[in-house]
DNA sequence: CCACTTTGGCAACGCTGTTGCCAAAGTGCA
DNA sequence: TGCACTTTGGCAACAGCGTTGCCAAAGTGG
C-alpha cells in the first residue's frame, strides 16, 4: 500500500503526503504533551510549528475527533477573543515499559503523557531459561495491563489510528501480522505496545540479544518476535541505558527537548546513554554506550572485559573500597573526554552506586568538568552535572517511551 | 514568505509542499550524484527513494528543464523498453573551498559532482591580522572563480534556485540581502558560495570564530558575514575536521552514505572530525571532536592544554621523537575509546603526521581495534581502520562541500 | 451600545505525489 | 515480416496536504 515503507532498507526515504501529515501532526502531539496540563492554543502551536494557523486548526480538529486532544478552557484576552487551550487526552493511549535485569523484574504501565499508571516489580533470575523469564514478563504484562486497563476498555481512539501511520519507526507490527484476533493483550485498544530494555548488547532494529554478559543462553535470542507473538502487541526492545536515555530526553525537566547529553549508569557495570539533539544515539549495531571500558590508565589494572585501566575497573574499584570521592574523580576524567568528544549540553548520572552517595559523585565529577572548562575558556560556560531524576525507575519508564516516542515525532526510535 | 524559516529557532519544524518538494528533489539529486556518470534510470531512482516512477519522472523533467540534470543513453533491454539513463550535469553549479590553516592557504574549485576543477596554493601567516588574512582569501578566492568560470559564465542553471528553497540549511543567504547587485562574485551564476574550514574553535552556525588557538587577534571575530559582505556569495564557516569529515562522507568510497565514521587528523594537533548516518556530528556549540585531549593516562605528563596524560601529548610526542609504532599505540587506544563509545563503522587517519608513516600507523592502531574487538565478540568484526582519501586536498575539498552538502540532502550543514 | 481586536472555522485554491490509462520502444517467436 | 508480449514513461484526472481569502464568533474598551 505504502511504497514508502516498502523501500526503506538503509537509503534516504523520500516522502509523499501521508509522510508530511504524520510527520506535522506527531509535531503537534509533542508540543500537546510537553505543554503538560496547562495546554496550549492553536495558535501558539502555529507558532512553534511554523505552520499556519489554519493548519494547525485541521491537525487538532483531526486529533480531537480522534480523542487524542481535547479543549481545556481559555486563556485571558488581550483585546479580542481568547485563545482556546487545547491539552492532549492522557489516557487515549498507553504502553508497558519491562525493565529486565539481572536479578529482578520491573514492569510499568504509563499514559500518553508518560505518567505511570500501574507497576509490578519482583524478583527474576535472568539465567532461569527463556521460557521461565518469557513466561514471568508475560504473567506481570498481561496482569498489569488487565488490572489497570481492564478487558476491553478503549480507554479513548482506537491505537494505531492515524498518527503513527506513514512513520518509520521500527515498531514491530506484528499486531497485524498472522496473528489470531482477540490473542494476548490485542483486544486492549490504547495499547500501544510492550517496550523492553535489558542490559546486554543487542540488536536494537531487529530485537534480537547477543551475549547478555554472563548469560551465553540468551545469545542470539530474538526476544521482540518471541514476545509479540506471545502477547500479540507491538515489541520494542534496546538496551537498558538507552531506554533511560530516552525517557531522560522526554520527560527531562527545563527543555530537555532538543538537547544532548549523556546519562551515566552506575550499577552492576558502568554504562552511558547519547542522546543528541533529542534522538538516542544507538550507533551503526547497537552498540553505542560502552563507557566502562574506556581506556584512561595506560597499562593500568587488568579489568575483567580483558584490557587494561577501563574507568569500569578504577572507578568501581574505588567505589568498592568506599573511597567515592577517588571514582568520582576517575569518573569525572571518563565523563570529561566524553563532553569534549560530543559537545553535549549536560551529564546525568544514575543507578544504584551513584544513588549510595549522590552529592559525592554530583561534586566529583563535576569539578573535574569545570576545571577542564576553565582551561578551555569554553564558551557557555562548564557542563553541568545533575543526578537524573526517576530514580529506579528510570529504565522501566524509558523503556515504554520506545513506544510512546514515535507518536510524538521525537527521535527516531 | 516562507513561514517555515522564520519560525525556526531550535524547535521542531512543522513541514509544508514546499519542503516536501524539495526534501524529495534533494534525494534525487543525490543518487543522480552518487551514480557518477554512469548514470541511473527512472526506475532506479523510483526504487531507492520510496517514492512511485511518476512522481521521478515528474522530478526529473523539473531538475532537466533546470539544467541539473540530462539524458545520457539507455540501459540495454530487458524485453522491454530499455530504460533511459539519466546523469547529473556537474557544471551546473560550483563552490569554493577554502582550507585556512595556521601557515598556508589552500583555495579550490569544484563542481556539483565534488570534481577539482581549479586550485590555489600559497603560504599565509593566520597571525597577519584580519585585513591581511581576508585581503588575501578574497584575492585568492575572486581570482580562481574568475579564472576557472569566466566573468559572468552562467555554466548552467541559476544557481539558488527551486533546489535549496525551503531548505533549512545554514546558508547565510547574504546574497538576497542588502548589497549591491553585481559586487564581487555575485555575477558568477553557478557559483553557490564558499566554504571556509580552519582549526580553531568556532560556531558554525553564527560564523563567528572563538578562540583560534595561539592567535587571540581572531578571538569573536565574525568571518562569516566579513567574507559574504566582500565576495558577494553566501559563506558558510566550519571546523577543518569537521570539513574534512563532512567531504569524506560525501565522496567516500565503497557506499561511504549513511555510514558513521570517524576522521581523526594528526597534524600540528590531534582532532577529529565525527560523521553519524552520514551527517556530520558537531555538537552542542561546534565543539564536538575533540579528541586530541582525551585522557588516557590518569595523573600521566603535562599536557601544554593544563591537563596530565592527553592522548595528544603522549601520541605526538612519541611521533616526535620517531617512535610511530608507540604513537600508533597510544592513538590506537584512545580510538578503541572512540569506537567503543560510539559504534562507528569505520575509522579514517589523516594529516602530516600520518602521512609520514601510514602503514606504521594503520598496522598498529588497527591491532588495537583488533584485539578489543577480539575481547568483546563483536558482531561483525573489528573496526576497519583506513587511510582517509584525498591526501592534503581533503579539508579544502570539504569546505566546498559544505555549500553542496545541502543540495543533495545529505547531512544537516 | 458600538468600534475595535483577536480567534478560528468555511470554502476555494495551488501544489504535491498517486492512480489509471496508453503510446512508444524494445524482444521473441511464428 | 508480422504479431504478441514486455517494459518504459508521459498525459490526464485525482486525492489530500497546507495556504489564502473571507467572515462569524467572542471578547475588550470607550
């Protein structure tokens, strides 16, 4: 039907109508989400669109009709007519984030406006087979999903109307595909879909795993088809720091939209997620992100990945021996060669070992930015370094805006 | 006119016909560029871009009727009607490239294909003084167009015409503005404008130029606008990798489209310029690719930027005192760093001091990639790591690229 | 109460890529 | 040599996008 989706493999797309309608309204979407509960008018949408008024007068009316958005009083007058304020219809769509780890099990259920709405979370050994923690995820989705959302609710438009389509986004499809009606959760009509992060390296377009570190079973496992055709919803699946980095782009505070920067994940490993001007930076295999085993100590200690003087090694070292102030430092090194190689605007830091001394890790590796802004006399001044916000769930919720993301025209999820 | 344009200022843009036209066109002269001159006929082009035959054909009637593109023969059959073969027509447009360098200048032409069709070289002392400096690019730069074009040659279309229009490149557009009609080169149709790379850091957006480093004269100086407002023709102003960059992913070799690469360039100092699906990553504040003072050494010698332990002090003072197998090492592990963090394809070595011994450098960063990618099992393979092509051409053929880059919708220059 | 300002919908429009159709230009077999 | 068949690619009509011109609706202010 459409030949534009068709002929994506790797070249440049060229678009036809169907591509500029969804590509303005999903714009629309966004602007209708960012403005939160206070709304926004047409014609501020006009404005930061860059479309006429008229225009985004269709959009809306389209998306109204649709239950997408909705009119939410007014504005004061300046002179004349006020301005209709339009906010979007949280609960006119949903999506499940899985955060999968290596020793537990989050699942959270958020609206179109990202706000979590339903969560599981418990144990789960990643090693127990496939089938055990296929059979987990399954159990804690369609439990979540049902409780919250009940059997047939629509909740609002029908999902997978108009908005997404003529994207390019690399949501799975499967839900139209030979699957018997009424399957798993495809009777929940907001559903959007099912998004998963994991730890190890993996394949982001075709979701599949290739060697979740210390778990050779689930090398080559192709975890979105077995689990869409479980649950007979759309699967997304990336890795766990670029689901965090996602849902950082999209739920940042002060204008995040639009900027880069990088989110640092202290856990188990050591971790980063790239964002740039909005979209995740997954790199050619997915494989972007691999932080830890950057090289700052020539010939330094042995780290378990092979090489020699990784930050992994130096700063969980030191974090290990309780010295954080030191990791801060060998942190704020790593960090430092990273904001000079990408110019990006801000660092965020996460995960369990920041979280044991926030404030330490917050100075640290801040003073090392700004004594290296200082020798640069760089321009706007040092990059700032904050604590990511959502704490522990910072994954799970990412991990549903792989969903969420492409409605709203940000990132090229 | 366009409200498209006014309405940007770091926001999302919302999309009309006329950007779709020439998003669609952009495509289409690309591939017509990327096939050289052996061609490719409707069908292709139908084929690679996603959109239907009639919508090429009516296309490329526009792009023949412009002059930027002909008919040359036909396929052989294949029992039908052979198909007609169509080519880009490289002397319909031009552009300057211009590479500044801390003691020499470098001055070419080239056509819509990326062919040299002209060449200037000399000495130049960046500490002269702006009048100096600029007195001698403008001589350079007027005296090689009127050389190779001829006073008002119009070479073929107009140039600034239905192509870029709606575009949302970083062209000054000083030619439309306020100057007097005929003044400098603005008599030269087919000349889209020049392009100027040099080290120091800069904003390519304003043009502005921040620090060149070790010639505090040039400090805030807007180059941009300065050399519009001489020459008579838009002006864009980039780093010298990022230039460099930018040409390489335009005329790289072996499908070089779409690719993500990084260029790392050994010459007086030690950057690099980073290209993500084929577009050029700048950063934040044209800060990105900053490579040479990445730490890789924690408390190792003083580096002459205040830090200890820089890959460049380590890797060029091994260069410096001829030990290139040591060098290679040190730039071997500080790209390990690069390509691990952001999973590129490929890694292209450049600059005098490569040149003096390419194989020692290729053979040992190379091992290095090897055996990290050796260590983590990387799908498919280590990193290649190549010599970049075109020698000490490569920056001032990328600068010119950074006027034609946005013709054919590659990159966001 | 009326002039004025501002919002935002209706209708006509221009332009995009799309579809249906068919002439043109080949091949291949009788 | 002729005829059936395949394939290319232009012409014309079309659907649908954002745009423009116009005007009713809904406020403010004197």
């Amino acid at each position: 039907m459409n030949r534009t989706r068709t002929a994506r493999s790797g070249g440049p797309a060229g678009a036809n109508l169907g591509v500029l309608r969804s590509h303005n309204t999903a714009l629309v979407l966004g602007l209708l989400r960012d403005a939160g509960t206070e709304g926004i008018s047409r014609l501020e949408l006009a404005e930061r669109t860059g479309l006429t008024p008229q225009a985004v007068s269709k959009i809306t009316a389209r998306l109204r009709e649709e239950g997408f958005a909705a009119e939410a009083g007014r504005r004061a007058s300046t002179g004349g007519k006020p301005r209709t304020v339009l906010r979007l219809v949280p609960e006119a769509g949903h999506a499940v984030g899985v955060h999968l780890d290596r020793d537990e099990l989050r699942v959270v259920l958020v609206d179109l406006d990202g706000t979590m709405v339903g969560e599981r979370h418990g144990e789960l050994h990643l090693g127990a087979g496939a089938e055990a923690v296929l059979g987990a995820v399954c159990e804690a989705v369609e439990g979540l999903v049902r409780e919250s959302l009940g059997e047939t609710t629509g909740g609002g438009a029908g999902a997978g109307g108009a908005v997404a389509e003529g994207g390019d986004g690399g949501v799975s499809g499967v839900r139209d595909g030979g699957l018997a009606a009424g399957a798993g959760l495809g009777g929940v009509r907001s559903l959007l879909g099912v998004g998963v992060a994991l730890p190890g390296p993996l394949d982001h377009a075709q979701g599949v795993l290739h060697r979740v570190t210390g778990f050779p079973e689930w090398d080559g496992f192709p975890l979105r088809d077995a689990l869409a055709e479980r649950l007979g919803v759309p699967v997304v699946v990336d890795k766990d720091t670029n689901a965090a980095a996602l849902g950082l782009a999209v739920g940042g505070e002060e204008g995040a939209a639009g900027r880069s920067f990088a989110y640092l994940h202290l856990g188990t490993g050591l971790g980063a997620g790239l964002v740039f001007g909005g979209s995740v930076h997954r790199g050619a295999r997915t494989g972007a992100g691999e932080f830890g085993h950057q090289v700052i100590q020539l010939d330094g200690p042995r780290c378990e990945c092979g090489n020699r003087g990784c930050v992994e090694v130096l700063c969980l070292g030191a974090a290990a021996r309780g010295e954080a102030a030191e990791a801060a430092r060998v942190l704020g090194v790593a960090a430092g060669n990273l904001v000079g190689l990408l110019d990006i605007d801000v660092v965020l830091l996460g995960g369990r070992t920041v979280a044991a001394a926030p404030e330490a890790y917050v100075q640290g590796v801040g003073e090392v930015l700004d004594a290296q802004a200082l020798r640069e006399g760089a321009s706007g001044g040092p990059v700032p370094v904050r604590i990511a916000p959502r704490g522990e769930r910072v994954v799970a919720e990412g991990a549903a805006q792989l969903l969420l993301a492409p409605l709203f025209g940000r990132g090229d999820v």
